[in-house]
C-alpha cells in the first residue's frame, strides 16, 4: 500500500491495524531504567499510606507524584519562556 493511501485510510477513520507490524513497536521516551533512592523512614510510611489509601504500590505513587512535578515545572518553564 502506497503512503497516501495509507493516510487517506486513516483521515477517513478506517482501521488500519492491519497494516501496520506491530511486533517491535515501541514507545519512545519508555525505556525503564532502575535507580534506588533512599528515603527516610517518616518517608515511606507516608508513601505506604497514601498508597494503600488510593489502592496502589509505592512504586506507583512515587512514579505519578515525579511526573506530576516534572511536567508541572516543563510545563511552567514553557509558559515563562
């Protein structure tokens, strides 16, 4: 299939899954590196319990609470740039 009728396909909202080789699809900006961090214990205890208050791990809050802030400062550096 030629480029343009590929996107005419997908303008017109046709599904086009089909296509497409999905098996080494990646996201970019995805890749998970590990890193260790230490906290106080206050720290965690406070973590654990707003975790277990919302019904996810530790791991979990930590990482949404850092993208929150992070894309709250890109977000603010844009806006006074």
């Amino acid at each position: 299939m030629k480029t343009s009728e590929f996107d005419e396909k997908f303008d017109e909202g046709v599904d086009i899954l089909e296509h497409l080789d999905l098996s080494k699809a990646k996201r970019s900006m995805q890749e998970t590196k590990r890193v260790n961090v230490d906290f106080p214990a206050w720290m965690l205890d406070s973590l654990d319990r707003e975790a277990s208050r919302i019904g996810v791990t530790r791991q979990s809050i930590i990482k949404v609470w850092l993208a929150d802030k992070l894309e709250s400062i890109h977000f603010s550096a844009e806006k006074h740039s």
